[in-house]
C-alpha cells in the first residue's frame, strides 16, 4: 500500500503542466569545473542572440509627446494683472522708502563681519570687521561665572567719541589670561589695544581698532566691532555723534 501511494503521488506530480525549458546536454569533459561555467554562459549568449531579449527598440520620433490642452490668456485680463502688480510694486517700494533710515547711518552685518556707512540711500563706506564670536568663558573657582562674547543686536547710537582710549580691563579679561583680578584699579588700564579711536555704542560695546587686523574679516571679539587702522579713521571722519547704528 506504501508502494502504491508513492506511485500514485509520482504519477499525479508527474501529470501536472511544467514549463517549458532549454536543456542542453553537454559534453562530460566540459561538465566539471570553469570549464563548464563557459559552456553555460556561451550557449546563454548564443540562445540570446537567436532568440532575442524579448524588448522591441524603436526610434524616439515615433512617439508623440501629449501636453494638456491651456486654453488661450485672455489678454484684458493679463493687462488688469499687470496693472495690479505694478501698482502694488509702487505701494512697498513707497513703504520701504519711509522705513528706511535717513541721513548718515551705520549697519552692521556681524554674519558677514561688513560695516557699512551709509546717507540716505547710498553707501559711502563698505568693509570688513570683526564681530563677536560667540565663545563661552566659565570661570572657576568659587564664583562660577559665565560670559558669553556675543555682540548685540538691535538700533543702537554713537553715544561717544574718544581719540586715543584707554581699555578698562574687566574681570572675564583676567579670566581669560588665567591672570588674578586686580585689587588696584589701576592694574585694569591698558593702553594701545584699542587703536586710535573708539565709538562707544553703549554697555561697554565699542567700535574700535585692533593690534590683529590680520583677524579682521572674522568673528573673533569679545562682542565689540573692531575695525582695521584705515577704514577706522574713515569711519570716524564721517560718522558725527549721535549716529545711528543698526547690527544684526
């Protein structure tokens, strides 16, 4: 019975459709081996070539590219939307006109690191500075502070012009050196490192020159804007006290 339920299973396997395939004998010598693997890939190539891949190749001209219908501009109505445009191009440009600054003004770019001296609308100064950098300082020790050397941004004003300034070193510039804090003020002033002139724009910020004009160009301050020898004395010729001074 085992037998015969085999039998009956191999006859119903046997009976089932198959598909077709190529079979090709070949010779026992060339069987075994990379010998065979050649034989294999040879009658591949040659079955290719008489039978074809199957994919039907023909020129790109003879297909059409179909677009979707548009129907024609009605040109009334191009005119009316050109109109509307122009007349709303005149309105912001009148509105950016009152907004902007008037008279001589300075604009600071601390991303680019430019300086710009501008009236009204034209640019009568356009160079390089340096702006903050961004740096933390955590000092040490029991007090734990923290700076951060970021120059502000926002409307400020020169609130004061001095020819030849003295630096008041404060405490994170101690720090900084890995230097003791003074008990004797006088210990803090430092003379030269500020140039030939300064613009001061309020909380201890400056406009100012720098022993390093090889840095200008690059975000390397302590949050104030440093300038090199000769555009500083430009900036300082042209710029009167109370001038405006837009950083962002």
């Amino acid at each position: 019975m085992i037998g015969g339920n085999l039998n009956a299973a191999r006859g119903e396997a046997l009976g089932r459709p198959r598909r077709s395939a190529l079979v090709v004998s070949l010779p026992w010598r060339l069987r075994p081996g990379k010998w065979g693997v050649i034989a294999a890939i040879l009658v591949t190539v040659l079955g290719a070539a008489a039978h074809g891949t199957g994919f039907a190749y023909r020129p790109a001209t003879e297909f059409a590219m179909v677009l979707p219908s548009q129907p024609s501009p009605n040109p009334d109505a191009l005119r009316k939307s050109l109109a509307r445009l122009r007349s709303q191009q005149r309105t912001l440009q009148a509105a950016l006109r009152q907004k902007s600054p008037r008279g001589t003004h300075l604009i600071i770019d601390q991303t680019l690191n430019r300086l710009q001296v501008k009236k009204d609308g034209d640019t009568l100064l356009d160079v390089r500075c340096s702006a903050g950098s961004g740096m933390l300082l955590q000092e040490g020790g029991g007090k734990k502070r923290r700076w951060i050397f970021d120059t502000p941004r926002g409307q400020f004003r020169v609130l004061q012009k001095v020819q030849n300034p003295v630096w008041k070193k404060p405490d994170w510039a101690f720090v900084e050196e890995g230097k003791p804090i003074p008990t004797d003020p006088d210990e803090r002033f430092e003379y030269g490192t500020l140039g030939e002139y300064a613009l001061h724009f309020g909380n201890g910020y400056m406009i100012h020159g720098t022993l390093y004009e090889r840095l200008i160009g690059r975000s390397v301050t302590h949050g104030c804007i440093r300038l090199g020898k000769e555009d500083l004395r430009k900036v300082w010729s042209s710029v009167p006290h109370g001038t405006p001074i837009y950083i962002y």
